[in-house]
C-alpha cells in the first residue's frame, strides 16, 4: 500500500495565472510559501527561517474559484498529491518539476484582511461548500 498525500498551509507568492484548455476545462497555477519559523539553540546559535516554495496546480471548478478569488499574500490550505516531471531546457539540461495537484482548497484569509500575514485565523471554509450566515458575503466558499 501506498499513500501520496500533501496538506499544506501557507501564503500565495503570486496571482494565479488561469488557462484554459480547448475543451474548456480551466487549469491554474501559482506559487505557495511555507515557512518554518527560526528559533534560538541553547547555545546561542540562531537558525533562521526556512521557506520552501511550492507550484500548485487547480483544476476546473477549483481553478475557476482561484481566478475569482485568489490574490498574491492570501492565506491557503492545500490538500493533493505530490506528481514531478521532467523536460529538457532550451539548452537541452533535464529539468525535473514538482508540483502539488490540489483536490480542496480552503481560504483562510478574512475577507477584507489588509494585512493577511498578520490577521488571526478564520475558520477555513471549503472552496466547494456556500458560506452559511453572513448574507452580505458574495463569496461562493
């Protein structure tokens, strides 16, 4: 048995650039930051924050809910799978790629936030399910 499973919290390095293909099925792609906070060993020695970069690839509903509603700063979970490829540059060096193909997106950000890295958590709600009780948020997660 064998699980590939990712979940992810971190903040969006850039705007979601959507495509879509002739089919009409949308695809979006971004970049994702994570960072584990630095701390202080006993001895003194500083270890700085370590942030690692993700791409992040959304698909049809999921993809169109990011053009809508996504924006460079904001706050994310990402659930998916781990998939890489490979391809040559153009000047034929092999490039490996890994990507997170995400299966549920939830936005953490407060509506309206200015500051999305210093607000307070919100209550996650899904990308796939309606808001319940706020009657003024247009949002459709």
């Amino acid at each position: 048995m064998s699980v590939n499973k990712v979940i992810l919290i971190g903040n969006v390095g850039k705007e979601p650039e959507v495509r879509y293909l002739d089919s009409g099925v949308a695809v979006a792609t971004f970049s994702l930051a994570t960072t584990e906070r630095g701390y202080t060993l006993q001895n003194g020695t500083q270890v700085p924050d370590r942030t690692e970069w993700h791409n992040i690839v959304l698909w049809r509903g999921l993809a169109q809910t990011a053009e809508k509603y996504v924006h460079k700063g904001d706050k994310l979970y990402i659930e998916g799978k781990i998939k890489s490829r490979s391809y040559d540059d153009q000047n034929g060096i092999k490039r490996t790629i890994v990507e997170i193909f995400a299966d549920n997106m939830e936005m953490l950000t407060p509506r309206g936030a200015a500051q999305p890295q210093m607000a307070a958590p919100a209550q996650p709600q899904s990308a796939q399910q309606p808001v319940v009780g706020n009657p003024s948020d247009d949002l459709p997660f």
